[in-house]
C-alpha cells in the first residue's frame, strides 16, 4: 500500500505519462510534490518501486516503467 505522498507521485508520473507520451523528470516530479529537493522524489521513487508499482532503469533519464496499476 502506498502513502498518499506516494500515490500522489505515482498518479503523477502515471498522468505525464499519458499526456507527453514519456516519463517526468526528477526536477517535474520536485515541483509537482513540492519539495525543495530532488533527494525527496528519489527516495519516494525507491519507496514506490520497492513495493512493486514502478521499474527505474539507472543508467537511462526518465526510465521509469510502470508496473502495478492502480485503479
């Protein structure tokens, strides 16, 4: 079960997804959560990815792969 700080990054990443046809970048992802630090999106991505719902490929930008839908 994802935090609703997680679900509302999630639901983020999953609707940029959709509009722009690929993935936010971290510093999108800062303001759209309102944070001062790209530390905090990385730690909600490894929380979020840690509970099965995304994918991140470290060697590429804005690889994320989403795997877990939510309704």
């Amino acid at each position: 079960m994802l935090t609703k700080k997680q679900l509302s990054l999630y639901k983020f990443i999953k609707k940029y997804k959709k509009q722009h046809e690929f993935m936010p970048s971290f510093e999108e992802m800062k303001d759209f959560m309102n944070v001062v630090s790209k530390s905090s999106v990385y730690q909600m991505l490894g929380c979020i990815e840690w509970k099965g719902y995304i994918k991140r490929l470290p060697s590429k930008a804005r690889a994320i792969e989403i795997i877990k839908e939510i309704p």
